[in-house]
C-alpha cells in the first residue's frame, strides 16, 4: 500500500511541472500571438488611442511580458482571476455558479456513453465479424462523424416542436426556477434533497436531450476502445483455459473479460473528458445550458477578455485534475501498473 | 512485412530513375496508381471512403466554378421563394432570405474542404518534424517539448480551436492556424513513438555503424518508417477536422455571409426551427456527416492495411 502513496505523491508532484507548462501555454497564446488582445477585444470598432490605452492599463497590458506573466500565475496562485468586463462580477465566482452545471450534464453525459458504447464495444466484440459487429461498427463511426450541434437541434425539431415531448432549453421550467432553491448546484441532487417530485420531474426532462447529445460524442470513441479491448481480452490464454474448462459462454464475457476489458478503458478516460468538455461547448449553446463551457462561448462573443482567460486557466486546471485522479484510480485499480 | 519492404522500393526507383524530370515524374506516378491498385484489391472500407471523398471534392469544385448549375445561385438573395418546404423545384426547400438550399449545399463544402486539407497538412508538418527531431535528439528537448505536447493534447481541441480562431479572427486562415495548432500534438505524438521504436532497430544502427549521418537517417530510413503511421491518423484527423470547423462556422466564426456554409447554415436554420423549419439544419448537417464519415472509412480502410491483424482477428484460433 505504501508503494500505491508513493506512487500518488509522485504524481502529484508531477502535475505541478504539467500544469505549469498548460498555463504558461494559455498565457503565450493569448498574449504574445501576434495581434493586440486590447484591440481584438474592441473589435473592429472606430476607437481612440486615449479609450484603447486605458483599456491596456486597466488589464495590465502596459507592463513587460514577464511582469504580467508573474502577475498572471501570481492571480490564479491567489484565487484572483480578474473581473468580468461584462458584468462586473469576478470571474472566479461566476465560473463557480455555472460550474456544477457543466459537471451534471457531464456526468450523465458519460453515463449515456458508457452506457451506449460500452455495451455495443462488448456485443460486437463477442460477435466478432458477423452482422452484428459490422453494424455496431458502422454505428460507431457514424456517430464518430456526427455534429454535435447538429444532433442537438434534430433532437430538439424532432422530441420539442414536433413531439413536445421535452422542452427545448435551460435546466429547469418556468415557474419552478424562481421557487426551487438549490443547494449544492447539481439540480438533479438539490431536487432529491428537497424531496421535491415534480421538480425532479421537471429537471430530468430538461436533462435527457442535452446527455444524450453529448453522449454520443463519446459512444464512438467508447464503443471502438471497447470492442478492441475486449478482443485483446478474448483473446488470451486464460479465456480459452475457461472455455476448455466448460464455464458457459455468458459467464466467461460477464466475469472473466469485462473486468480486464474495462482497464484500458479507465486509462483514456482523462482523455475522454476533454472530449466531453469539448462537447459541453456545444451542447451548451444549443440547449442554453447554463455552464461554464457556453459562459466562455458568450465572453468570445462580447470579447470579454478576463472572462476568457479565466474560462480556460480553470478548464486547464480541471482537466488536470481529473488527468490525476484517473491516474491514481487506475494505479490502485491494476496492481500491474509500475510504479 | 509491408514496413521493411519500403525502402528497398524506394531505393529500386533511385536506380531507375530517367534523366528527364518529366518522364520521372511520369513513372512515379505510374507506380503509385499500379501499387495502390494493388493495395486497394478487398479493402471495401477505403474504396467506399475515397469515393465519399473524392465526390465531395469533385462537387464542391464544380459547384464553385459553375455557382448556379442547378438553376438557383447560392448567394443571391430573392431567387427562390421564402422558407418553402422542399419541393420539385426546390429539392431542399428554400431559407429565410428566398434562396434555394440545394444550391448552397453544392457549394457549401469549399471552406471545410480547404481548412480540413490545409489544417491538417500544416499540423503534420510541424508535428512529424517536431516529433522525429524530439525522439531522435531525445534528452532535455525531448523532455520539454513532450510535456509541452502532452499539456496541450490534454486541453480540450474544440475549447482550444474556438478561443485560437476568437484571436485570431474569423474567416479561413484564421481556421487553418488555429484547427491546424490544435492537431500538431497528435502528430507528434505519434511520428515520437514511432521514431523511438524505430531507433532502436538493428538496420539503423547498421546504417549508423556504415556512418550514414543524422539527418540521412532520419530522411531516409525513420521518416519513411512512420509515414503508414502518420496516414490512418491524418484521415482521422481529417475527419475530425471537418467536425471542428463546422462547429465553428455554427458558432459564427466561419466564412462571413452571405457565402453558403453548411455549418453557418444550420446556425441560420436554428433560428427557424420553432416554425418547424426542418429542412434548413437537416441538409447541411447530412452533408457533414457524409464528409466526415468519407475521411472516416479512409481512416479506417488504411488502419486495416497497414496492420491487417486487427481485421479477421479471431480466425486464427
């Protein structure tokens, strides 16, 4: 076991040197690209020098790179990530409210995925070129070469204005956003909190479009790795020595290859969320998701500089840490990893 | 087998290279097309693949040589009547601003098209250069320039592609620098394992041995190594690519109007979509599909011939 701590405490340390480099990344892109981030952000507009000049006070970009790249890291080291030109707010507190918004449509995101990719990975793989396989395949690269956005609206044509099934945006109804109080910011957890049926009701049914959409992002990539894994899998001597054994068929899938089929899966899983996070920029905007991922779409738009760089220092910082929890998962999960 | 066979041919066609450019040129090609059909025979994927493709670019092409073939111009507002459902005259309906979305259709293919191609070969230029110097060199550079790669791979490629081009300004460079930044890590990584893998080889420390320098090495003998490598990803890539500048078109950062778009014509159908004006986001979108899945079955075609276990895999027990 104190091999596993070592191993954690080592990966800790090396995500600092990792996220170092992301951020100093996002800091060169933003700043030293070519192109004036104060006149890109006014966009085009007739403006005098004196409005332009205070504008660069106002964001630093009147001291030397490297003194705004010391007051750069400095601000995200203290939790300052600047203020909204928009509205005013920091930009840390606003990406806070929106954040577990992005986390809920996520996790039930993957969950669509696993549930989806994973299960068509392993049927088609048990049925290995045959009609099954072929037409989970082309499944999964269709669903590889599918808009996002695009999904989303046909989704919304089809189960809001034709069927009126679900309704087309936001997470929650009408009347009910201004009553319901939420605790924790994952509605679907405030709602089961509250005891509150209809709320929950209503949120579920705000939430089932917007998942599946970006869902299916991910089923292709989940569905190919676990088809190939699971092949890997079937494919090894103690599988035979099961089979030769007589344990039926059912079993040898369910017990013996699921379990080590999942672990390559595990790996890319950090992977996968910046795939997801990806999506989420989509699938935000079409179904006016409230999350950080549409927050950053809409501070492009109104060129809301602070905004922006705060969006994506946060998103770096979060996909790092999910990259490091993944890591340690699996480190604890398959004994065979070197440590 | 494939892997070891290729710089014999290559060296075979030093030999019998003419004098005259022309007629050189003339005999690659001629060796390209017969070595590909042969390549080709079974690989019912990529056929399919190519096909998709080629008539994708075989259409934008004409389409935007001849604008109005079928009757209609794509751009020109009041041609059509407005927001129509698709008819006989008008296959896919009409938009908002009386113009015939089959017309826009044709045409709408030019910026993925050209983003999709330009991107992808600038990332794989930057990326396999990078990626051969950094396994080769190895040591400190090799160090820094992994964790670089690493750090950005990990980041989000749509998040990234959207702030990149919001920078950059929008229109098509904008979209080649930024789609084309965000794919260099991929290649990278890919050209550095394989190079990694490749260096330690027995004919390249013999090559070494015989005092061939790095950059012969390298050039001659890793390069062309991990060229099959470097191809399934890029039609990958490709496929992805087409996706990614869609979605930018959708989220505005494409071609200004009124230049026909698929990606911008969704985000214009959206708009519509309460009327239940179905016809304007179906269309373009089927037609990104069908893109993307073309350089998808590429992808997927090259994949099964440079490693041909990974077809037909449990016959063999």
């Amino acid at each position: 076991m104190s091999r596993v701590l070592r191993y954690i405490g080592q990966r800790l340390l090396l995500t600092i040197p990792m996220l170092l480099i992301l951020l100093t990344v996002v800091f060169l892109l933003l700043r030293v690209m070519p192109g004036d981030p104060v006149s890109a952000m006014l966009g085009g507009r007739n403006i005098s020098a004196e409005v332009l000049e205070s504008y660069r006070v106002r964001l630093g970009f009147d001291k030397p790179v490297f003194a705004q790249y010391g007051e750069y890291l400095g601000g995200i080291v203290r939790g300052d990530f600047g203020e909204s030109l928009r509205t005013g707010k920091p930009v840390l507190q606003e990406l806070f409210t929106r954040f577990p918004a992005t986390i809920e449509l996520a996790i039930w995101g993957m969950l669509v995925a696993m549930i989806f990719g994973f299960t068509s990975g392993v049927l088609a793989a048990t049925r290995a070129d045959k009609l099954t396989d072929h037409g989970v395949r082309v499944f999964h690269i269709t669903s590889f070469a599918m808009p996002l956005f695009w999904l989303g609206l046909m989704f919304q044509v089809f189960f809001c204005v034709k069927l009126g099934w679900f309704p087309v945006a936001g997470r929650i109804g009408g009347r009910l956003a201004f009553e319901f109080q939420s605790i924790t910011g994952f509605y679907v957890l405030d709602a089961i909190i509250h005891w509150d049926g209809r709320a929950l009701l209503d949120i579920l049914s705000h939430l089932v479009l917007p998942a599946i959409t970006l869902g299916i992002a991910l089923t292709g990539l989940q569905g190919r790795m676990s088809r190939a894994s699971m092949l890997e899998i079937l494919d090894q001597d103690y599988i035979t020595t099961a089979r030769a054994k007589g344990v039926p068929e059912r079993r040898v899938v369910l017990q013996h290859a699921l379990r080590n089929a999942l672990i390559p899966i595990i790996t890319v899983f950090g992977l996968q969320f910046a795939v997801l996070m990806g999506g989420a920029v989509l699938t935000e905007t079409v179904f006016s998701w409230p999350g950080i991922a549409s927050y950053l779409v809409r501070s492009i738009e109104a060129r809301d500089y602070p905004a922006i760089q705060g969006s994506i220092v946060f998103i770096a910082i979060f996909i790092s840490l999910v990259n490091l929890i993944v890591d340690i998962f699996y480190s604890v999960i398959d004994p065979r990893v070197r440590y | 087998m494939r892997r070891s066979k290729q710089p014999r041919n290559s060296e075979a066609a030093l030999d019998t290279t003419p004098r005259s450019p022309l007629a050189a040129l003339f005999l690659w090609v001629v060796q390209v097309v017969s070595r590909s059909r042969r390549a080709l025979q079974g690989q019912t994927i990529l056929k399919i693949g190519i096909v998709i493709v080629l008539a994708f670019v075989v259409m934008t092409v004409i389409a935007n040589i001849f604008p109005s073939m079928n009757g209609y111009d794509p751009a020109l507002y009041r041609d059509a009547p407005r927001l129509e459902g698709p008819t006989l005259s008008h296959w896919m309906g009409t938009d908002q601003l009386q113009r015939d979305v089959f017309s826009r259709i044709l045409s709408g293919g030019y910026a993925s098209l050209i983003v999709a191609f330009s991107a992808v070969a600038l990332s794989m230029t930057v990326g396999s250069v990078l990626g051969w110097i950094s396994g080769f060199a190895g040591g400190w550079l090799d160090r820094i320039l992994s964790l670089t790669m690493d750090a950005i791979y990990s980041f989000p490629s749509m998040i990234l592609a959207i702030v990149l081009v919001a920078m950059f300004g929008s229109g098509i460079m904008p979209m080649v620098w930024a789609v084309g930044f965000v794919y260099i890590p991929t290649y990278f990584r890919v050209t550095r394992a394989e190079v990694l893998q490749v260096r330690e080889t027995t004919y390249v420390e013999a090559i070494r041995a015989v005092g061939a320098s790095n950059t012969r090495i390298i050039l001659r003998h890793v390069a062309p190594n991990t060229i099959n490598a470097i191809m399934a990803v890029s039609s990958f890539n490709l496929a992805d690519a087409i996706l990614t500048v869609a979605a930018l078109s959708f989220l505005g950062f494409g071609l200004p109007p009124p230049a026909p778009d698929w990606g911008f014509d969704i985000q214009n159908g959206q708009k519509f979509l309460q009327s239940g004006a179905w016809w304007l986001i179906t269309f373009p979108g089927l037609m990104i599909i069908f893109l993307s899945l073309g350089f998808g079955l590429i992808g997927e075609g090259i994949s099964d011939l440079v490693n041909p276990r990974r077809k037909r895999k449990r016959k063999k027990i």
